[in-house]
C-alpha cells in the first residue's frame, strides 16, 4: 500500500499551534501556583498581623458571626477571642482547640477547610480565620485574566506564524516553478544566489546531475552524427558504382530496387546528420536575431528547385509579404527545406506546390500546400514522431522530416499545425511564428 503524503508546511503549521496550546495551559498552571503563593504570603501576613494587633490591646471575649454555608471573599477575616474557661466550643464552628504555640492551623468543618493563625494567652486564645478555598479561587481568577488576552492573541499568533512559514517556504516553491517553467533540453546550472543555505546541498546535486545529463546526451549525439557522416563516403561510392552497372545493365529490376534502397540510405543519413546537429546546436550559443521569413523561403525553393523540375512540379510562391521573425537561421531553414522537400517527394508528377507567406495579426505564418495524396488527420499527431511513417506512402522516406521540422519550431516558439488543402487536396501545413515590426 502507498504512504500516504504529506505537507512539510501544513505539519509544520499544524504542530507550532498544537504547541501554542499546550504552553498556553503550562502558562495558566505556571500563573496559578504563582498567583496563588503570593496570595497565601499577603494574606498570611495581614492575618498575622490583625492577631497580634489585637493581642496588644489587651481583648476582651468575641465571637464571629459567620454562616459557614456561605461562600466570602478575600476580604473576609474572622476574629474570635475565647476564653480557655468557655466549654461552648462545637464541632462546626470555626474555633480551634487550646494550642501552645502561635501560627497557622488548618482544621476541617464540614463546609469546607478553613485556615486560622493563632495566638494563645495566658486566658484567652486569639484567632483570624479565612475560608481556604477563597485563597484558590482568587488565584484562578488572576491566572485566567493572565491568560486570557494570550488566548485572545493566539489565533492572530497563530495566522502570524502560518504567513511567516509560507513566506520562508517561498524559496522551495520558487525553486520548483523554476524546474517547472525549464524545457526539456535545458540542462543549464541554476542559480544559487537567490536561494537559502539548505537548498545549496540540493541545487549542488541537480546541477551535478544536469552536468552528467549533458554530457551523456552529449555523447549521444556526437555518436550520432559520427556514424552518419562516417556512412556517407561509402554510400556514395556505393552509389556511383550503383550507377555505371545501371548504365550496363538497364534493365536489371534487381539493381534498381538496390538503387531505391541505396537511395533511402542517404536519405536517412542526411536527415540523421541534420537531427544531430540540430540537437548538438539546440540550447547552445547560436545567435539570435530577426530573420527574413521570405529571403529564407526563397534560398530553399532555390536549393529544391532541381527536385521539382525533375517531377515536373509547379512550385512557386503563391502569396509573399515581407515579414521578419526572431530566433536561430539553422531552425528556420531546415523549418522550410524540409517541409519543401517533403511535399516535393510526396506530391505526384505535374503536381502543384503551392508556397504561401502571411500575416495574421501579430503572426508571421508560413503555408506549404501540395496537390499529393494528404495524410488522414487522424495521424496528425503520429507524423511528428521519429521514425513513424505513413504507410501509404511509397515513397522514400525516413520519418524524420517532420519531427526535425516539429523540433524546430519549438526551438523559435512557433507552433506547427496541418491540415488537408481546400484548394489542391493534399497536405496543408502550417507554421506560425511571433512578428518582428521591422
């Protein structure tokens, strides 16, 4: 079964205010035991000293009047003087039998205890008495306004300290909006300047690990692009060879099928060879700077323009606007050789290729429309991974035009969308980008 998760910052919250409470009632039980000992020494010393104010000016016999089922106050002190000859002492009066010796003297009525400081004489016995329990509830009483503005402020406190947390738990939420909002590719060092001292460890250990990334992709695809162009030599050597059989032997079926799978080779080293460098210069140091969408299109129609002739194909600029985009010359370029050189391959021969270049608000938009046999829109999404292939598609191919081409336009921003052609009634593409006024 899966642990349950939990929030670091919520426990913390959580358990600060569990300890508020808790030290709010040691705080009321500190108050009160010390409320209630600096009542006993005022008290005590005031019952002390009536007793022996009275016992100077020579008293007389006096009982107190108190109703024992009563509840008194602090205030309330009871002197009796009695004499040791009077033999009407009850049980239930507050009047302490003969003691030798002065002091305080606890006794039990059955209303309660009651505290009494005595003095004996030689005659008469002197006593202050007060109700115990007056003493506790005048303690309570203080320790409860003591503690009441804390329980007051405990819930401001509380909402204080819960800000206070969140606001130092702000570096970590910073810290994963940062991974978050990085691409994929972006295996740069983060910053620790802006960071507190416990993250220093964690960031330390990323950017260890983001260097490892890097470098093993690094490899990867040096790997790739050293073994592509080590294939193009003997493919072209294979290939020229290829050539003088195919002039002696015309009609030999065998060897024009391995001049189409020859062919396909190429094809796919080149466009390994064009993937790796483009994954070599992605995220490195390629300027950027504001490029001509038109004077780009046109020095790739001119590059492509030998395939077209070649098949008979119209290919031509159907609308032109003079607009400029911001970003890397390689991404753009092999944006639209490639797109180009795909609806090249896959149009029929005599077919019409038709090259658009618009603005739409504050879009830059290039359009490739051709005459071929389109592409079902169910596989849209399919065609922009490597290696995938339409299957009725006999042409040679790789799979990987499009995902150069999907790649590139994330590098410059852009967004890639296709579609089928309302006007020749094959593959409709279109790349959007951000305008540059110019």
């Amino acid at each position: 079964m899966m642990k349950k998760r939990y929030s670091l910052q919520k426990r913390l919250i959580i358990y600060i205010s569990l300890f508020s409470v808790v030290l709010g009632c040691v705080l009321i039980f500190a108050a009160y035991r010390i409320a209630l000992e600096e009542i006993n020494e005022v008290l005590d010393k005031q019952m002390q000293s009536l007793a022996e104010r009275i016992a100077e000016n020579h008293p007389e016999p006096l009982q107190s009047e108190i109703d024992l089922e009563k509840q008194y106050s602090e205030e309330d002190l009871f002197v009796d003087i009695w004499s040791y000859t009077d033999t009407t002492l009850h049980p239930q009066d507050v009047l302490v039998a003969s003691v030798k010796k002065a002091g305080f003297y606890t006794h039990q009525t059955p209303y309660g205890t009651w505290l009494t400081y005595i003095i004996p004489g030689d005659q008469l016995q002197i006593q202050v008495s007060q109700q115990k329990n007056v003493r506790q509830d005048l303690a309570l009483e203080l320790a409860v306004n003591m503690f009441l503005p804390y329980v007051l402020f405990l819930p401001f406190a509380i909402f204080g300290l819960s800000w206070v947390i969140r606001r130092n738990f702000q570096p970590l939420i910073d810290f994963k909006t940062e991974l978050a909002s990085r691409k994929a590719q972006e295996l740069k060092p983060i910053e620790m300047k802006e960071y507190p001292l416990e993250l220093e460890p964690t960031i330390q250990e990323m950017n260890y690990l983001f260097g490892r990334i890097s470098l093993a992709q690094q490899e990867q695809r040096q790997f790739v692009a050293d073994s592509a162009h080590e294939l193009r030599t003997p493919l072209t050597a294979l290939n020229l060879q290829l050539q003088i059989l195919l002039q002696q032997f015309p009609q030999s079926d065998a060897l024009h099928n391995l001049s189409l799978g020859i062919l396909r080779m190429q094809h796919l080293v080149n466009q390994l060879l064009s993937l790796a460098k483009q994954d070599v210069t992605e995220g490195l140091t390629e300027p950027v700077q504001s490029l001509s969408l038109n004077q780009m299109t046109v020095a790739c129609i001119e590059q492509l323009i030998q395939l077209a002739l070649q098949k008979e194909i119209d290919l031509g600029v159907e609308q032109q606007q003079e607009l400029l985009i911001q970003g890397q010359a390689s991404a753009l370029h092999s944006i639209i050789y490639n797109l180009i050189d795909n609806a090249i391959k896959y149009s029929p021969e005599h077919g019409v290729i038709n090259v658009s270049i618009l603005q739409q608000g504050q879009q830059a938009i290039l359009q490739i429309e051709d005459s071929g046999a389109g592409i079902d829109p169910a596989q849209f999404n399919q065609i922009r991974q490597r290696f995938y292939r339409v299957h009725n598609h006999a042409e040679i191919g790789s799979g990987l035009g499009l995902s150069i081409v999907d790649k590139a336009t994330e590098r410059l921003g852009g967004t890639l969308e296709f579609s089928k052609s309302s006007s020749l009634g094959g593959l409709c593409v279109q790349v959007k980008f951000a305008l540059v006024e110019a």
